[in-house]
C-alpha cells in the first residue's frame, strides 16, 4: 500500500525539495547520469500502472507520486532550472517575470545582441547567425561557471547567483530566438 509520507522511500514526503527526493546533495554541480538514474529506480517505485490493480486512493497517490517524481526529474537534469531551484531553496527567488533588473554592461551587450540577431534576420544571413549562436554559447558557459561557483563555492554569493541565473535566462531566450529566424 503506497501513502502520500512513505513513498517512493523510507520517511519519503511528497513536500521533499526535489534534491532530498533523489537522495542527492543540494549542490549546482550534479551528474546527469545518476540524476537519471535515479529517476528510473523511483519511476519503477511509483509509476501509476504498478497501482492500477489498487484502490482509487492509493491510483490517486501513485500519480501525485509519479508527477512529482517526475518534475523533480525535470528541474534537476536542466542546469539551469537546477540553479533556479536551488537559489529559491535559499530563499533567494529569482523572480524573473518581475525583477529585470541587471548589470549595466550586460543590457548594453544584450541590446547589441538584438540588434546583430534583428540585422542577421533581416539579410537571412546563415553565417550572421552562426557567430551569435557561437558568441552566446560562450557567453552561457562564462555564465554556468559564475553560476556554479556561487552556488558551490565556499562561500555561497546567492545574490550574484540569482544576478547570473536571470542573465542566463536571458541568453536562452536569444538562442531561441535564432533558432526561429534562422533561414
């Protein structure tokens, strides 16, 4: 019988950070593969068919289980929710979608960005694209390593983490961006 405070492990809780949930370290810096591994033991714990012969209760708290298993997945195994996730775990929000604020020197590097993206798009210039796909892409791993050492370094700088995340959230969306008007 599965319950919403004993699966998919002993003393598990469906209100666990996704870290403890996993049974990893509240760490930036994680590997991927066991990340999935994980997932898939966890999964084969609390997947909803393994309950289907059950009651409607214990159908119920196989899926709750199975989505948050499977959201917490989600967070982990993308370094950049990862980072989010664990910035909020410090009570460090990131707060995108109502705090823009950013440091002087990247909105003037993003605007120029723009601008090279909008001119590229514009003469649907293939190689245009390809540099500020390449120069974003360095840009996203100076990023990832400021990220992780804030995160992870001794000591922890949650301030410029939160700073860098929404910068990187940034960079993202440029990338998506030529990848739309890309010819």
């Amino acid at each position: 019988m599965m319950s919403a405070t004993t699966e998919p492990g002993p003393g598990a809780r469906l209100d666990h950070d996704h870290f403890a949930l996993f049974g990893l370290p509240p760490r930036f810096q994680q590997d991927r593969g066991a990340i999935d591994h994980v997932w898939r033991e966890l999964q084969a714990k609390v997947h909803p068919d393994r309950y289907a012969a059950g009651s409607p209760t214990e159908r119920r708290i196989a899926m709750q289980w199975a989505s948050r298993v499977n959201e917490a997945h989600r967070v982990l195994r993308s370094p950049l929710l990862r980072a989010r996730y664990l910035c909020e775990l410090a009570g460090q929000p990131v707060q995108d979608e109502n705090n823009t604020a950013m440091a002087p020197a990247f909105l003037m590097q993003q605007l120029e960005w723009r601008e090279a993206i909008e001119a590229a798009r514009q003469a649907a210039d293939a190689a245009a694209f390809e540099r500020i796909e390449t120069e974003l892409g360095d840009a996203r791993r100076a990023l990832v390593a400021t990220v992780a050492q804030a995160l992870d370094g001794e000591p922890r700088d949650l301030p410029a983490a939160v700073a860098r995340v929404r910068e990187w959230m940034f960079l993202e969306r440029l990338l998506e961006e030529i990848d739309t008007h890309r010819p």
